[in-house]
C-alpha cells in the first residue's frame, strides 16, 4: 500500500505541475459518429486535445527524472544489492530511453499529420509503432535473466512491475490523441 502512495504521489505531483492539458477534454469525448454514411471521429480536428510537442517532451523528461526515485522509493534493497543493482538498472534506463525517444517522435510525427495521413502513411506508421512495442518488449526479456543476476525472483518481478506502470502512465497521457481520420 505505502509503495503505491509513493508513486501515486510523485505522478499526481508530476501531472499536477505540468501534465494538465494532456488530461484535458472536450464535451464531445472521443465518440465516433456517422454523418451521411462517413465515420468520423468527433475529436480529431480539436488539436487542443492533442498534446503538443512541448507537452510530450515535458511529460518525457519528468518522468525520467522522477523515475529512478520512484524505483528507489518502492524497492527497499540491501547495500549489497544496491551496489550491483544501480549499475544495471542505469545501463536499462539508457537502453529503454533510446526506444522511448523514438517511440515519442513517432507520436510526435503522427500528432503533426493524423488528420492529413494517407493509407501508406498509417500502414507505415502502425508498422513502426509496433517495431516499437517490440523494441521494448525485446528490452525488458534480455534483461530480466540480468536483474536476476542481482535481485531475487520477487524483487525483479516488483522492478518490472514498476517499470511497466510508468511506462503505462506514459501511454495513457499519449493515448489522448486523436484517432486517424478516414472516410
């Protein structure tokens, strides 16, 4: 209980001071609506839904920041294990944020152009997105024998369990962007 009050509190801290307009939403929600037999996505032309460059970068940069306090503050590690786990979990920090920097200028790609994408475009696009989830999921299996190597079972369960949902708070904040527009 008192992990998740830690990492609650930093994240309600976190979009509190800088992620507000990333949560901001429209009346009309996400609703798709049919108007003369076309499917159209009721938010897609409210750009102040989708989150801007700035916002992107603001929420990318707080959350690494915050990130290896937030591990620190939920994992409770001998001084042994601290001293082989910091290292590794530093070498994952710098892996998994050169797949994040792509994955957020992949969004920031998509946030400039959904509205104007043409069919190669998407294909192109969900292609690359999903070499992304892959990139990460490849990521976080190789070095799970490597945590292994430094933390117990339990313990290395608990850091990707952390991991993962930081990386789902970020997801969900880029989630909010609008769906492609197709008629």
């Amino acid at each position: 209980m008192k992990k998740n009050l830690v990492i609650l509190a930093v994240l309600a801290g976190l979009f509190g001071a800088g992620g507000n307009r990333l949560l901001a939403q429209d009346a009309r929600g996400t609703q798709s609506m049919r108007q003369n037999g076309v499917r159209r996505n009721t938010a897609a032309k409210d750009d102040s839904r989708s989150p801007s460059d700035k916002d992107i970068q603001m929420l990318r940069k707080g959350l690494r920041s915050q990130e290896k306090q937030i591990v620190a503050a939920n994992m409770i590690l001998t001084d042994a294990q601290a001293e082989k786990f910091w290292p590794v979990y530093d070498q994952y920090a710098q892996e998994l944020a050169k797949i994040n920097d792509t994955k957020a200028a992949l969004f920031e790609e998509y946030a400039q152009g959904y509205d104007t994408m043409t069919d190669d475009q998407a294909k192109n696009y969900i292609h690359r997105r999903a070499t992304v989830e892959q990139s990460l999921l490849e990521l976080r299996v190789k070095y799970i024998p490597i945590f292994d190597n430094v933390l117990t079972g339990k313990e290395t369960a608990l850091f990707f369990q952390i991991e993962w949902r930081l990386g789902l708070l970020t997801d969900l904040e880029l989630a909010q962007m609008p769906l492609v527009e197709y008629q």
